[in-house]
C-alpha cells in the first residue's frame, strides 16, 4: 500500500503545477515539498520497505511505552509498606 503522496508527487513529476495539485489533493505546497524532500530518490520498492519499518516502529515504541508504564505501576506496589 502505497501513501497518496506517492500519486500526488508523481503528477507533480509529470508536469502539472504543484499549486494545481495541492488545490486538487488539499495539501499545501510546502507539504509537497517537504514530501519531495523525502520520497525524491525512492522507488516503489524502498518507499514500501520505509512503511513497513514506519509501522514496525510505531508497534515498538507502543510496547516499550506499555512496559515502561507496567514497571513503574510495579515501583509504586511494591514501595508500599504493607
């Protein structure tokens, strides 16, 4: 699955006007840019391979947040005096 960015920067590649397109797919144009700052030099293959790894993160940083919180509910519970 490919982001939407892809087809809009490939338009924009193609020649139609980049305020065109953004009128079209109602994003600003500094965000086109910032999108060709990014996704210039991808190919189809490595643009999936960088979501993937987006989604992964994201899974990760979740469990880590979820662990953390666990260790600190078990600092309070076990800090007590019973």
């Amino acid at each position: 699955m490919l982001p939407e960015n892809w087809t809009t920067l490939g338009e924009v590649d193609r020649g139609r006007p980049i305020a065109e397109v953004c009128r079209q797919c109602g994003v600003a144009e500094a965000t086109v840019y910032c999108w060709r700052a990014k996704y210039r030099d991808m190919d189809r293959a490595q643009l999936r391979k960088l979501k993937r790894l987006e989604v992964e993160n994201r899974r990760l940083k979740r469990i880590v947040a979820q662990q953390a919180m666990d260790i600190d509910a078990l600092k309070d519970l076990l800090g007590k005096e019973w």
